[in-house]
C-alpha cells in the first residue's frame, strides 16, 4: 500500500472527526462514508464517561478537535517530508511494530499509531484497558476509507506476539517491566514525565488564565499538563489565582472534587503550608509531580541556575511553558496542542522506525 494512499486515508479521518464539537456538531454530507459512522460515533462520544469517568464530552471533543486540525494534507506533508523511506519500501518483509499505549486521556496514543501506519508497517495495538473504543472504532473508519489497511491494523488483548519492534507508554514502575520484557526488540519505552511553568511575574493575567488551560485540561493527568511552578522570591500569587478562577467549575465534576478533598486533607493533616482557591492547593514542593487538584511550586533565585536545573532534569519534563524566557519553550494555553512533529519525549518516533 502507498504512502500516499494511507495519508489521504488520515486527511478523510480529519475530515470526519471535524465535525464533531462540543458546541457546534454538524453532519457534514460530502464527508466519506458518514451515513455509516456518524451517528455511531456520536453515540461513542456520549458513552465515553461510561467507560472512563475521566473521559467527559468537553475533553473528548477537545481531543477529536485537535486530531482533526493535525490531520490535514499540509501538516502531514510538513511532517512527513525530512524523512526518507526507502528503506521501508525495499524490505521485502513488512515489519510488524507493537505499540501499548496509556489511557490516562483520550487517544494518547493516537501519534504512534499514525507514525507507524504512514511509515509503512503493520501496527499492533494493546490499547489501555481506560481507553478500548475511541482508537478501534476510527482504525473502522480508516478501513472503510482504505480497505487495504485491514490487513495492517491489528489489535489484541492477549500477549503480543510476532512483532519486530516495541512503542510502550506507562508509568515508571511499568516501564522497568517493559524494558526487561522487550530488551531483545528494538524499541522506545516512555515513564512518567510531567510539565513546568517558569513564571517571573511579568505575565498578563491573559497568560496565566492561558496557563489554566495547561494546568486543567484533561484534569491535569496528562504528561503535558503542568504540574509544577518555578517563581522568583517573593512571587506574588495573587495574578496566578486570579487566572486560575474561570477554571471554577472543575469542581462539580465528582472525581475531581474527590482527589481535591482527599489531597487537600493529607496535606493538612501533614501540616504542610498551602495556599489553596477551593479548587486547586499549590503547595512547595521539590517535586515534578502533584496530585490532581494540585501544583507544586519552588522559588528560583537566579534564571541561569533554574535553567541548568531544568536541563539536568530533561528526563523528567515533558513541557516548559514560559513567557519566552527559557529557549524552546511553549507559549502559555497550548501544552495540550502538540504538532505532529512534537514527539513525546524528544524522541523521534519516525527516526526509530526506519531504523528497525
């Protein structure tokens, strides 16, 4: 099957999944195969909290928006095009790469299965047992646009078995598992990693009601949410809380309002010093990773040194956020809006792939 064909298959999944938002959902007639799909994933999208209590409409539709606004000719080709694969297309045998994926949010895993797909393997998916429906029903819905791909996608529960190369997420404890069960295969083992946000005082209240986004979405379990503060001495938290206030209502969803008050109550009871909204506890931490309804922060005293801190600890950052001042780092609201040439960990997915 052609490269092109499977990415013209991806750019008709955008076009499908573009129809889908949390206030403006519209069938959209000249989109491929919807009088087959449509209706059925509506009703998935509705069942989704059924399946996962962290899974509500807002944040899937959320996702399903992302994914759509990723999946277009442009941003494909953009991708796709510093990469040579020649090597793939004159292997005589196609390769089979196994991919575990996460389920701490909706369809986590969705950039490894396009990046082995439009590599031109076969993919073998073991999906979370948080996340068994959103992927295999639009692996469906690829099929139906590219018959062909059936016979690429496979997905199991049981043990994996013959496959040439391993993708796995999961936590740090599972990892070590990983590594040991796959030491054999060529592979990428994710762990933990959490994201920060270096602030100095000079943001807009714009920028930290923009950091609200960051810090709430998906109710912080994502690895791109941050969870982590650093501010100079004498930070003033007052703009911060003020930011964080339109995110109020994260509170009436009952298993956020749970995690608050039970980490809320540890650390009290801990005697711990917290500043606290109602709806979020900050609390100073050395720590990268919170509990949700969370954030640790720490005080920095000089930018150069909170930056040679933040490098020695790469391996355990996903994202900085900033106002521009540390290099690299992402503008505040869009952690959760990854490119499809972000790859997760900084490691190249498709580099890997055309090594195996």
């Amino acid at each position: 099957m052609l490269q092109n064909e499977i990415k013209a298959s991806f750019i008709e999944l955008g076009k499908f999944l573009s129809q889908f938002s949390e206030n403006n959902t519209v069938k959209n007639d000249s989109v491929l195969n919807n009088n087959l799909f449509y209706n059925d994933f509506l009703d998935l999208i509705e069942l989704s909290q059924s399946h996962n209590g962290w899974y509500t409409s807002e944040n899937v539709f959320f996702s399903l928006n992302s994914w759509s606004e990723a999946l277009t000719e442009n941003n494909l080709n953009q991708w796709i095009s510093k990469y040579s694969f020649e090597c793939v297309r004159k292997d005589k045998k196609t390769k089979s790469v196994a991919i575990i994926l996460a389920g701490n949010i909706p369809l986590v895993g969705f950039h490894d299965f396009l990046s082995v797909l439009i590599s031109g393997y076969e993919v073998l998916v073991k999906t979370s047992s948080n996340d068994q429906h959103l992927l295999p029903f639009l692996a469906k819905y690829l099929i139906a646009v590219a018959p062909e791909l059936e016979h690429k996608i496979t997905f199991t529960e049981g043990k994996l078995e013959n496959f040439d190369a391993v993708i796995a997420t999961g936590s740090n404890n599972t990892a070590r598992y990983f590594e040991y069960y796959f030491k054999d295969k060529p592979s990428i083992i994710r762990k933990s990693r959490n994201s920060v946000a270096v602030l100095n005082g000079n943001e807009s209240k714009e920028q930290m009601i923009a950091l609200g986004e960051d810090i709430f979405r998906y109710f912080g379990l994502g690895c791109r949410n941050v969870s982590k503060l650093f501010v100079p001495k004498n930070y003033n938290f007052d703009l911060f809380f003020n930011g964080m206030f339109p995110y109020q209502d994260v509170i009436k969803y009952e298993k956020y309002a749970n995690n608050y008050d039970y980490n809320k109550a540890v650390f009290l009871m801990s005697n711990f010093k917290l500043l606290d909204n109602e709806f979020l506890t900050i609390k100073e931490d050395t720590s990268y990773a919170s509990p949700i309804a969370s954030v640790f922060y720490e005080f920095y005293d000089d930018l150069n040194d909170l930056k040679k801190r933040l490098e020695t600890d790469k391996d355990l950052i996903q994202c900085i956020v900033s106002n521009d001042i540390i290099e690299s780092s992402i503008e505040f609201g869009q952690t959760q809006k990854p490119n499809l040439w972000d790859y997760a960990d900084n490691v190249d997915t498709i580099a890997f792939l055309m090594e195996i």
